[in-house]
C-alpha cells in the first residue's frame, strides 16, 4: 500500500505555524473558528500528535493574502 501522505511544501520566507491557537492569530481567527475550519479540511494543515502545524505561506495562499490566485 502506498503512502498517500503529501510532505508539507515549504518556500523561502514560510515558516511554521504550530497550534491551531498560532495559525488562528496568523489568519485573524478565534481559536474556535480556527479548530472548526482545520477539523473540517478547510486549511492547509496536518495533525502532528495532538497539535496542528502549517506554514505561513500556505495559510496566505489558502486565504489568497499572497496576492497569487
């Protein structure tokens, strides 16, 4: 069986964001909001154990902030 997992892609300038509270304060969220939007797939996010991580640039991407649509 192949390993469907996908690495986290990482650019110059990305850096991670670990906590659902950290990637809620990167987006503007609450941490409520933040939670709802990760357990239902709707940011670019893995869980490591019991945290979430992310990167800068992906969650600007995801959110079009970047200013690449």
């Amino acid at each position: 069986m192949a390993d469907e997992t996908q690495p986290i892609k990482t650019v110059q300038n990305d850096r991670p964001v670990w906590g659902a509270t950290a990637i809620g304060r990167e987006i503007g969220l609450d941490r409520g909001q933040t939670y709802h939007l990760l357990n239902e797939g709707h940011l670019p996010a893995r869980k490591l154990g019991r945290r979430w991580v992310s990167t800068s640039g992906q969650l600007r991407r995801a959110l079009g902030a970047d200013g690449s649509e």
